[in-house]
C-alpha cells in the first residue's frame, strides 16, 4: 500500500497543480502499479545494455552449472 502510495504521489501532485506530464512511464512501472509480476524481459525496455548483460550472465551460470555437473559426475 505504501509503495502504491508513493508511486501515484507525482500523478497526484501534478493534478492538484492542474500541470500535464508531458511523458509516459516505463513497462515496469505501469506493471507495478497494476500489481502484476515483474519479470527479467520487462528490464529490457528501460536498460537494453543491462538486460543483455542479465541475460549474459543467466547464460553463463547455466553452462558453469552444467559443466561442474559433468566434472562430479566424472568423478564419482
């Protein structure tokens, strides 16, 4: 309830104060406001870098796994 509180505070000053926000808000923004799940491609249409960064590193971790999987199994 606070969050939702604090994330409608610019919507409600803006009204009060008869000014127009003249931009939108983010994918995960309007997602948070409607409490619906946040998922890993919603960062993709704010940082583009850094979700190709997160997706880089899911990658990376998923082959280590596999890899060290393979090496015990080896060894056993």
């Amino acid at each position: 309830m606070m969050m939702m509180m604090m994330m409608m505070m610019p919507c409600v000053q803006a009204l009060y104060h008869s000014k127009f926000i003249d931009s939108g808000f983010t994918l995960p923004f309007y997602k948070k406001m409607l409490n619906k799940p946040l998922t890993i491609n919603d960062i993709e249409s704010v940082d583009p870098e850094f979700y190709n960064s997160l997706v880089w590193l899911r990658f990376v971790r998923a082959a280590l796994l596999s890899v060290v999987s393979q090496l015990l199994l080896l060894a056993s």
